[in-house]
C-alpha cells in the first residue's frame, strides 16, 4: 500500500435502510450515495458532494450533497469509515 491508508466502511442499518429506500424509488440518488461512498473512502475530506465538517451535537461527523435537499453523512476515524444516512438534511 502507498501513503494512502485504506479505511473500512461500515454502514450503519440507518443508511443501509436509506439506500435500499433510493434503490426502490430513486435509481439516480441511488448512483449517486455509491459513487459518494466510493469518493468517501478514496479521500473523506474532500472530493465531490461538497465535504462539511457538522456542527453542535453532530461534531466529528460530516456530510456531502446527494442532492439540493438529501446530505449522505458520516463518521471517520483512523481505520474506519462509518455510513450513518443518506436521506434527509440531517
């Protein structure tokens, strides 16, 4: 492995719930939360989806833009990457 440290994802049953919700009824935001997953785990800081680091009760975690009203978000860590949603504005 180069410098790059590769993280697991784990997801949470919340967002496994939100995305077979969008594969249901919304193919393209369905695309749309895994190619996000796919970005989350190359770089979780930055890339495409505009990263946010949240705020309040929600520090340590951030999201990125599904789309203008759903955000994907999640918490990472040294080792791991954990999906929390990906429906809502939190």
């Amino acid at each position: 492995m180069t410098g790059r440290q590769r993280r697991e994802a784990v997801f949470d049953p919340v967002f496994l719930e939100d995305l077979s919700y969008w594969t249901r009824t919304d193919r393209k935001r369905a695309l749309r939360t895994l190619k996000l997953v796919e970005a989350i785990l190359r770089d979780p800081f930055d890339g495409i989806g505009k990263p946010e680091p949240l705020r309040r009760e929600l520090a340590g975690r951030w999201s990125r833009r599904i789309d203008s009203e759903h955000r994907l978000v999640y918490q990472v860590s040294d080792d791991r990457v954990d999906f929390l949603a990906a429906r809502y504005h939190y």
